[in-house]
C-alpha cells in the first residue's frame, strides 16, 4: 500500500472486510457515522487484521492505559498482516504501554501545572492552550495527553467552556488562542461556531488555531458546512498530525484541498516515533507529499516522557540526523523544526545541526549542508537603534511587543545576570 513513485496511497475496499460489507457509501462517507462505529474493542479488531491470541491477550492491557478508538476509515490503511505497518502501530495499543520508566511523567509539560482555569493552559505570555474536548476520533498510541484523553470521550461542559473564554476575555496579554483536546473538530459545528464567536468578539484577540487529527484519520469530517462556517473567523490557522506518507490518501488530500481552497493556512505536526517514522527517507518522503496536498511541515517533535511510551521515544541525535537530511536536500518549505516539549513545562525548545562553526568580533565561520565552510563578515558599528527609528515609538505604542523575559534583559543592558531561584549561596548569604 505504501507508494514509493509519488502516488497516494489506497486502503482496502471496506466492503472486502466482513465487519462492513453491509455498509452503504452513503453511511461510510458520514463523519458521523464513522464516529458512531469506531473499532474500540479487540474482537472488532480480529476481524480487521490478524492478531494472535497473544496479542490479543496484550491488547487488553494496553486499554487499561489509553481506551482504543480506531475510525473504520483509518482501519481500511492497516496493512492485515505486518505487525510493524506505521498504521497498526499509531493505532493498535500494545501491552509495552504497561511498562513505566524512571524517566516517565504523569504529565510530562505540567500543562494542569499551569492551568489558571479548568481546560486552559497558559504557559508563554500572549498565547494559551484552551482544551475543548477530550474527545478524539481516534486515540493516538503515543498521545502525550493520555492521562485525560478519552476520559469522557465527548466536549468539555458549558461551564469549562465559558470559564475559560472569561479567562481570555480578562487577560489582555492573549492575542493567540489555540484549540485542542481531544480533538475540537469532534465537535458539532454550532458547538465549534460557539467557541470561536465568543473568542472572536474579543478585540484583543488577534488569530484563532485548531489543531486536529481529522484530516488524516477522519477525512470525512471536513464537510463544505464545516468550511464556510470555519471561513467567518479568520485568520484562524490549523494544523493536522500526519506522521508517515502511508497517510496519505487520496481522501486526506481532498480533505486538504477543501481546507486550503477555504484560505486556512495548514501546518502538519509530525512526532518522531521509533520504528515507525524515525527515517530520513521516510521523513523526506513524509515532508514532500505533505507540501503536494498544500500542507507545510511545521514541528517535528521529540516523543514525550508520557507514561508508557519508552518503545516510542528515539535518542535526539536521530532528529537531528533528520534534519541535517532535510536541509539543504529538499526545499527549505518542506523542513519542519525539530522541537523537544521540555519537561516541567519548560515549552517548546528548537534543536537542529549547528551550522556555525566559529566567530569573532567580525566574522562568523557558518557550514553548507555539503560540508562547505564559508565566511560571513559583519558590520564594524553594531549600534542599530540609529537605523530603527520606529523602534522607540512602536515600544511605547505597543508595550506587548518587548520581550521582558529570557536573556532579552541581558542582551538589552537592563541586567547583568540572570539567576534561578533557590540557589545555595544565596540561602547561605540569607
């Protein structure tokens, strides 16, 4: 099924698979209908693939961990034999999600840390997580959120709802809000026009983001409702997770195409997964087609220190081995950051090949992909606020835009240091 010469790929014919032979083409191209018939239980999934009793036996372990959902539409790419198809391993729970490791973190980017009201999490300064759903269409195998997804399996209640569109509304520093879950396109379409009305209303909020999975394991759901009514409140950016080019169906592309042809600019959030995607040539491939279905690589994450998902995770090295494969080997639209959610809700942090090799006071030593070293002279007079007349009254008329955390005091002369809390000295000094 995995076309290596640019073709998209084609799952089987449902009506091959005794489990829906019955099903009429109208009811398997209702989104609905999908959600109302996922795979959740092992015997469903004996008459999909094969499975052992063994495996089944270690299936039933894996639920205890993260409940299973799998949309009929995504079951049709498994491939019934290969125990090691991407498909059957993003979807099918394994009995290696029982085995805890040291380094493992009930909520490894303490988002209900920093959660100032039930469903948001606020963590950067002028953007927020807001958690609508825990409902997905289907349950990823390596979900980070696996301590909550799918508790309920259906939106948060009116009053988490409201309580953290208030949230927004009295916290003047928010310009971004990102919808989550679950998935909020799991939603009906009034439920999701209320969440983005009320965000919309609000004049400090500047851009509107979903991120979904719909596009890629249930591509039914972008109806021409759900376009034209998403249309009303733009700008408002969405980003899907497709994580192999075996994704990559005709279906999803149509589902693509439908998003794009209504203006929403689409992102992919891919994650590095042992045995699965950890492949430059996979990655390569991954990055490509994405691109030819208007959909542009944006994070490519390191796998998370959730519970239970040590066999997932790969060394960093081989993300940034990746990388050094991308860049420079396929154009710079199609190259995703390479990003590490830091533990303890230390937020996204960019890793990638370091390209300088040295510098001095005029002259930075940078390398080519191809290993060429060349030579980047600098200015003699590094003063700028001279050339950057606008600087001075852009930082009085919109204070917001200033950086006043990380190094930017340092670099701006305002502080000589910056310092953790709790060092040992200072308690001694104390």
């Amino acid at each position: 099924m995995f076309k290596a010469d640019g073709t998209l790929t084609e799952g089987r014919d449902y009506r091959s698979i005794p489990l829906w032979s019955d099903v009429s083409e109208e009811d398997w191209n209702d989104w609905h209908w999908q959600i109302a018939n996922r795979i959740t239980e092992v015997d469903e999934l004996s008459q999909v693939v094969e499975l052992s009793s063994k495996e089944k036996e270690k299936m039933v372990g894996g639920l205890d961990e993260l409940r299973m959902a799998i949309t009929p539409y995504y079951a049709t790419l498994m491939d019934p034999t290969d125990r090691r198809c991407p498909i059957r391993q993003r979807a099918v729970p394994l009995g290696k999600e029982l085995e805890k490791m040291p380094e493992d973190i009930h909520d490894p980017l303490s988002e209900d840390t920093d959660s100032p009201v039930g469903g948001v999490t606020h963590r950067y300064p002028d953007r927020i997580l807001f958690i609508v759903t825990d409902q997905c269409s289907m349950y990823c195998r390596h979900c980070t959120r696996r301590r909550a997804a799918g508790e309920t399996d259906k939106p948060m209640s009116q009053k988490v709802i409201d309580e953290g569109i208030k949230y927004v509304e009295e916290t003047p520093q928010v310009r971004d809000v990102l919808l989550s879950g679950g998935d909020p396109l799991t939603m009906s379409n009034d439920r999701v026009e209320y969440i983005l009305a009320k965000l919309y209303e609000i004049p400090h909020v500047e851009i509107l983001r979903i991120g979904t999975t719909v596009p890629v394991v249930l591509p039914q759901r972008v109806t021409s409702d759900l376009v034209d009514m998403l249309k009303k409140y733009q700008p408002l950016y969405i980003n899907t997770h497709c994580n192999h080019p075996k994704e990559i169906t005709p279906q999803m592309k149509e589902a693509a195409e439908k998003l794009a042809d209504g203006g929403f600019v689409l992102g992919n959030q891919s994650v590095l997964l042992n045995g699965l995607n950890d492949s430059p040539i996979i990655m390569k491939k991954l990055v490509q087609d994405l691109l030819r279905i208007r959909i542009r690589p944006y994070y490519m994450y390191q796998c998370d220190l959730s519970e239970g998902l040590s066999h997932f995770r790969t060394s960093v090295g081989k993300g940034i081995e990746i990388i050094e494969n991308l860049r420079g080997h396929t154009s710079g639209l199609a190259v995703p950051r390479f990003i590490i959610d830091a533990p303890g809700g230390g937020g996204k942090i960019p890793v990638g090949p370091n390209y300088v090799v040295s510098r001095n006071d005029r002259r930075v030593i940078l390398r080519n992909y191809e290993g060429v070293l060349t030579t980047y002279t600098e200015p003699k007079d590094e003063e700028t606020y001279d050339r950057c007349p606008d600087e001075a009254k852009l930082r009085e008329e919109f204070p917001y835009l200033e950086n006043k955390e990380g190094p930017s005091p340092l670099l701006r002369g305002d502080q000589l240091t910056v310092e953790p809390g709790g060092l040992g000295r200072h308690r001694r000094n104390a």
